[in-house]
C-alpha cells in the first residue's frame, strides 16, 4: 500500500521542479487506465480479505486518489 500511496503522491508532490508535469501526467495516465480497477479492488480487499491493522494504510492510498482528482481553485 506504502508503494500506491508514494506513486499517486509524486503526481502533486514537488510541483516546483521541472519535471512536476511529467510526473503529473503520467500518473494521470496511471488512475485513467487503473483507477476505477484499484477502488475496486481496494474496497473489495478491505471487506473480505485483508486484517483491520492494515486499513489505514489503505485510507492513506484513497485519501491520495482523492486528493490527485481534486480540481485545482486558483482565487
């Protein structure tokens, strides 16, 4: 789960370095093809086959999903 988490998260980690749009991108690209499969599963594994401890870890990943989709508000 700490890998999911780390991925999603260079897509809106470090947006001042040069490569932030790559990164961007293809993580983009990532939870286009993937993510709708990932919540799935995800949801799936929470309710029958992973231990409670390890929920968090799978919040952390959700929280991640979610906040890469977020829209971006410029005031």
């Amino acid at each position: 789960m700490k890998f999911l988490r780390d991925l999603i998260h260079t897509g809106i980690s470090n947006d001042h370095e040069e490569n932030f749009e790559v990164r961007k991108d293809l993580i983009q690209q990532v939870m286009n093809q993937f993510g709708q499969q990932l919540v799935s599963q995800i949801l799936h594994a929470c309710c029958f086959c992973l231990p409670p401890y390890t929920l968090p870890d799978v919040a952390e990943v959700v929280w991640e999903m979610m906040i890469f989709d977020r829209p971006v508000r410029k005031s």
